[in-house]
C-alpha cells in the first residue's frame, strides 16, 4: 500500500464528513466509521513496519520469562505500565504480539473517538487535524507515547468534567506507561486560569524569561533525565513553533476572551509552544510539546462553529468576525494546508529507512518466516 493508505484515510476523513452528519448526538455514526477505519490500518500494520517495532517485538517476548517485579520488567518503576500490558497480553494470546498492536490500536482510537465525540463541534476536521498534523501517524512507531498520550486525553475529560481525583488517577497512568507524561500534571491549574489581557501579558513573559534562561534549563533536564543525551546548545525555533504561535494569535482574534473550554485549550496550546522553543536541541522536546499540543484537534474546529458555553462576564469579544461563506473558505484553505504540510512533513523523507513506515504494508502482505 505504501503511502496511499494514510492519504485513502485523509480522503474517507474529508468525503464521510462531507456526507455524514456532523451535528449534535447524530454525529455518533461518522465518528464510530473513523474509529473503526484508523484503528483496522494502525492495528492491521505489519508487525515489523519500523525499527522501534522490531524493539517492541523483542521486549515482548522476553518479559514472559521474566516475573512482573523483576529488573527486566519493572525497570525500578519506569514506565512499568507498559512493561506489564505487554507481558499480560503475551501471555493471553500466546506471544502474538500482532495482536498486541491491534489493542493498543483499538484503545487509542476509543479514546480519541470519545474525545471527539464529547468536545468537538466539527468532528471531520478534528480527524483531520488529528491525521495531517501527524498525531495519528507518529503511534505507527511510538507505541509507548502515543498510548500516554491518549490516556491523557481522559486527563482532559476529567478538567472539562472538574474531576481533579480523576485528573490525577489518568495522568499518573499515562506516567506509568511513560514517564515523561509526568510532564502534563500542572495542565489541571493552568487550564483554569481565565484568559484575559493579564494572563496574556504573563504567559508572554514568562516565556520570554524561559527562552532567555533555556541553557541552563536544558542542562538541569539532561542531569535530572536524559543522561544518554548530548543537548547541543541551539536558538533554532522552527517552522512549527511559528505555526503554534499563530495558532495562538488567530485563536485571539476569532474567539476573543470568551468561553472556558477555549480559555482552557488556549491555556494547554501554549504550554505546548513554550515547550517547543526547545526543539533546536533535541527532537525529544517537540515529544513533550505534543503532550499538550495534541488538544489542537478541538481548539482549531471550535474557532469555526459558534455554539453554547459559559462565557465570561465584561470579556473581551472576537476581533475579527467572519460570515459562513468566509468560514467556508478558510476551512477549504486549512485543508489545502493541511494536506500540503502533512504531505512535507509526516509523508516527507524518512531518513533512517528502517522507521519507514510510509512504506505501510498490511500484516497479511508480508510471507510469514518460517
């Protein structure tokens, strides 16, 4: 299948949204058919697509002869929740560790559906987003992220839900899975921060300070946690930190102050571009940044549809307001961005050939080794 199934998935997520409807509890039909279709081409993939694959693979199979407190699978604490789930399921399915890509498959789009379902006002965009941003495509390799990164995403149910037990129950799961989701617990009291010009004045100092300060910061990381690491000391921001920014500036301008679910997004969206300003170091930053930066698949859709929230009281309105013929041709152009930037970046060159997974192929195309 090679490249055309992820762009045959982006085509199903645009034309099923184009047909089906997108409203209200009848929009439960369009999200279960993409639940359905990501989890069947992520679950489906050859077992052995990518390098981090042939990894899993092997640990797979190891820790059965490993019991569950041992070195070899506890690990003295890091990242044991996933050390666990694949020893479980080695054990229930008899090493098939095809099918242990298959769940986690089916548990990442559950959630993401479930997401979608609740806070979207625009669930074909939000797939979109979710697919062309390269969300979707970066669990084809990071298994172990992009499941935290999902059982994040019940984290934030549990803000919107103001159930902080609940918050810190999934987050400290999402840790146990891998550890640096740890980095997503202060996202509970910064989502409740209302957004108005003295909040806005403070996250542009304070990133500011932390951009001056970000040696020294970097530094304490790799002493504290990636010691196998060499952060070479960079100012490089990149073309996506410029695009979170604006993503910032243009959600402003179209929403205003109003709203705390927006408020709340705005808030995780640019916890998520301070931590890409770290990128010019290590790749491992951007990681971190997608922790919060994921939550755009609901922050751009909301910034096109008006619908019912709470808002606040004497707060700033939208500067700028379009009709819904222009708000039409902004979406088409977000798609043609989308699909260019998507085509660039997570279909773009992959230069260690064996994390290739563009080249996709499905399990059953692949002759079993004898």
């Amino acid at each position: 299948m090679g490249k055309s199934i992820y762009y045959i998935l982006v085509a199903a997520v645009i034309l099923l949204g184009m047909i089906m409807s997108q409203k209200d509890k009848t929009k439960k039909p369009y999200i279960i058919v993409m639940a359905v279709l990501h989890a069947f081409v992520s679950g489906c993939r050859y077992k052995f697509l990518t390098g981090d694959l042939m990894k899993y693979n092997n640990l797979f199979h190891d820790y059965q002869f490993y019991n569950w407190f041992s070195e070899e699978v506890f690990q003295e604490g890091r990242n044991f929740g996933f050390q666990w789930l694949m020893k479980a399921v080695c054990h229930l399915t008899g090493g098939d560790f095809q099918i242990f890509l298959l769940i986690i498959a089916i548990i990442i789009e559950i959630i993401v559906a479930i997401l979608i379902y609740k806070y979207s006002p625009i669930p074909w965009l939000s797939f979109f987003m979710w697919n062309c941003l390269g969300f979707y495509v970066f669990g084809f390799s990071a298994v172990k992220q992009s499941l935290a990164m999902a059982i994040l995403m019940l984290s934030y149910i549990s803000i919107i839900e103001k159930k902080p037990k609940s918050f810190i129950l999934w987050t400290l799961l999402a840790t146990t899975i891998h550890l640096p989701a740890i980095a997503f617990l202060p996202a509970y009291p910064i989502s409740k921060l209302r957004l108005n010009f003295k909040t806005l004045i403070g996250y542009i100092a304070s990133a500011t300070l932390i951009f001056i300060f970000r040696n020294p910061i970097v530094t304490t990381l790799q002493d504290a946690y990636y010691t196998d690491k060499d952060f070479a000391a960079d100012t490089f921001l990149g073309t996506r930190f410029m695009m979170m920014c604006l993503i910032l500036v243009v959600g402003v301008l179209m929403k205003g102050f109003q709203g705390k679910h927006f408020s709340s997004l705005f808030m995780l969206i640019g916890v998520a571009t301070i931590l890409q300003m770290f990128c010019g170091y290590d790749n491992v930053f951007t990681r971190l940044a997608d922790y919060y930066f994921q939550f755009v698949i609901l922050y751009i859709p909301m910034l096109f549809e008006d619908f019912e929230e709470p808002a606040y009281p004497l707060r700033m309105g939208p500067k700028i307001i379009f009709d819904a013929s222009m708000k039409k041709m902004i979406i088409a152009f977000l798609v043609a961005f989308g699909i260019w930037f998507y085509s660039t970046s997570a279909m773009g060159p992959i230069y260690v050939a064996v994390d290739d997974y563009t080249n996709y192929r499905f399990f059953w195309e692949v002759p079993a080794v004898q």
